[in-house]
C-alpha cells in the first residue's frame, strides 16, 4: 500500500491546503457573516434606546468588513492565478454592505420563505468553498489585458454627467440638517429638471454606462497587483458599480413599478422606524454611509488619475486624494446623522 494515500496523509494535506489558501477563503466567509453583526449592532442599539459605548464598537466592526476587503486586495502583491482571484474576492468583500441591500430588496419582491441573511450566508460560504477548492494555481502567472485609454476616457466623461447630479443629491441631503420639509422643498425643485423625460433617461444611461466600463476596468485592472491608492479606486469602483444598481433598482423597479412608492425623505429614512431601531433598515445605515464616501473618494481617485497624466508629482496628486476623501468622509457623517434623526435648527 502506497504511503502517501492513506487517509491520515491525504487528510493532513486536504488541511494544509485549506490553511495555505486562506486568502482566497477568508474574504467570503467574512462576507457570509456580515448579516449577523448587524443583526447584533441593532439588537445593542434598540436595547440601550441609542448607541452607546457597545453599540459604537459593533458599528465599527461592521465597518471594518469592507476595510478588511480593501487590505486583503492590497496584500495579494503576485501575479499568479491565486493572487488575482485574491484580489478579487478582496474587492467584492469591500461591495458587502450594498451587496447585501440589493440582495435583501429583491429577495423582498420575491417573497421569498427563505430569510435574506439566511440566502446571503449560503452564498458566500459555498464561494468559499468554490474559491478553496476549484483547481487553481500558485504559481503560473495570469497574462493582464488592459484597455485602451478609450475606455477609460469614455468612462471619466460619462462620469462628468453624472458628477453633476450627485453633487446637487449630496447637496439635497444635507438639507436632511434643517428637517424634512425643507429637505422635500430643494427635492422638488431638483426634480422639475433631473425628473424631465430626456435628463432622466440622459442619466439613466450614464449611470449604467459607468457601471459597464467601471467593472469592466476593475476587472481587467485587478488582474495585476497595484498600489493601495490604485486598488482604493478599484475598490470603490466595485462598491459604486453595485450601489448604483441597486439605487436604480430601489427606485424604479421597487418604489416606482412594485410598490407605488414615493422616494422622497421618508423613503430614504426608512419612517416610519428609521434606520436605526429597525431590523431591516440597519443594512442601510452603511450602505449609505460608504455610498456618499466612496462616490465623492472615487472622485478624488479620479482626480489623482488625471494629475499624474498631466505631469504631477505623486506627493501633490495623493495629498489632492486625501484631501477630497477628507471631505468625504465629512459630509458622509453629516448626511448620514441628518437621516439618522440629527437637526440643527
């Protein structure tokens, strides 16, 4: 009998093998396991009646899921088959919070039996076990093929059109500050322009062109290790290319044709209950949060782009990123606690 196939050598290498490819397994089984802390930020949430010391940890648990995602992209620095499939799972670990939102509302017109969490849990293990143990390689590298600056030219001015329109949204909610009514009043005004026949379809299409060409790019892009600014815009890309989907999704598919429903504040807010003190709303509590930070970092991230192909210096473009991504993250945490119930006047 053959040594090297008994069943204790085989099992000890079927270990080894499952310990040594922890990059590829690690990113969906983090993901399978999202639902549940929110689950629990929410149980701690509604049982303090706010969020206190143990409520502020669970949320910044819940946000380190998507940072795990961006430094797990950045570590896989190979080249190998391994190293992008790496990379990858890294990136769509970092799109979990919107993910799981766009999961749960079709899930929701479905009807489906089967609880969301449940479905999305499924999901992610069994790709963790698909990444685990489809035959890959270690070793042999994976020729890149990038596009050409077409691509992504076209990309950067459909950006343009839409750029006009978040700026005038994140400018809208922020209103969310001084109270609903006066948040509803810069909407209307807003939509007797954006909600014209021609403008609104104008958009449309740019917003699904930038999903193509942006996941078309983090694809292609992901194939070869980069800087963590490089993969920080990948990154984005990805979480930007599922949200915007999934907005469009809520907005036409779910409020307009399945539920007849206004998507004015109290959509947004999830009223009557709010995002906090509701099991299903919490999801929306990041998903919102990232989704005005990463639109506005992903700008920057742009912007780099651009000042480097002009001629700049690395220090002046990356200090211009992490000035538009401070201001970023400011007026995420300002719209987010204006929806989360914070007025000024």
């Amino acid at each position: 009998m053959n040594d090297s196939c008994t069943p204790a050598k085989m099992s000890a290498a079927w270990t080894s093998s499952i310990i040594n490819r922890w990059p590829l397994w690690l990113a969906p089984t983090i993901a399978a396991f999202y639902p549940y802390l929110l689950d629990v930020f929410h149980l701690s949430v509604t049982s303090a009646g706010g969020i206190d010391l143990a409520a502020a940890l669970l949320l910044l648990a819940v946000f380190s899921v998507p940072a795990l995602g961006l430094i797990f992209a950045c570590r896989a620095r190979g080249h190998t088959l391994d190293d992008t499939r790496a990379r990858r799972l890294g990136l769509l670990l970092v799109a979990t919070p919107t993910l799981y939102c766009f999961v749960g509302v079709n899930l929701y017109m479905l009807g489906s039996p089967v609880a969301d969490g449940w479905v999305w849990t499924t999901a992610w293990l069994a790709l963790a076990a698909l990444a685990t143990f489809v035959p890959g390689s270690a070793t042999a590298a994976l020729t890149p093929r990038h596009s050409g600056p077409a691509l992504r030219v076209a990309h950067g001015l459909s950006g343009v059109i839409v750029t006009v329109f978040v700026v005038f949204h994140l400018f809208n909610h922020l209103f969310g500050l001084l109270g609903s009514d006066v948040h509803a009043a810069v909407m209307d005004w807003g939509r007797t322009f954006y909600r014209a026949t021609l403008i609104e379809s104008l958009l449309v299409a740019a917003l699904l062109f930038q999903v193509v060409t942006g996941l078309r790019l983090a694809w292609q892009w992901s194939a070869t290790p980069g800087d963590h600014l490089r993969l920080f815009q990948l990154a984005s890309g990805v979480f930007l290319a599922v949200f915007i989907l999934g907005h469009l999704n809520a907005v036409f598919v779910f409020a307009r044709l399945w539920g007849g429903i206004e998507t004015d504040w109290a959509f947004a807010t999830g009223a009557p209950a709010g995002l906090l003190m509701d099991p299903w709303n919490i999801r929306l509590l990041p998903h919102y949060s990232l989704g005005v930070f990463f639109v506005l970092a992903h700008l920057g991230s742009g912007l780099r782009v651009v000042m480097l192909a002009h001629g700049a210096s690395n220090k002046a473009a990356n200090v211009a990123w992490s000035a538009v991504a401070s201001v970023a993250a400011l007026l995420s945490l300002a719209i987010i606690l204006g929806m989360t119930g914070l007025r000024l006047v």
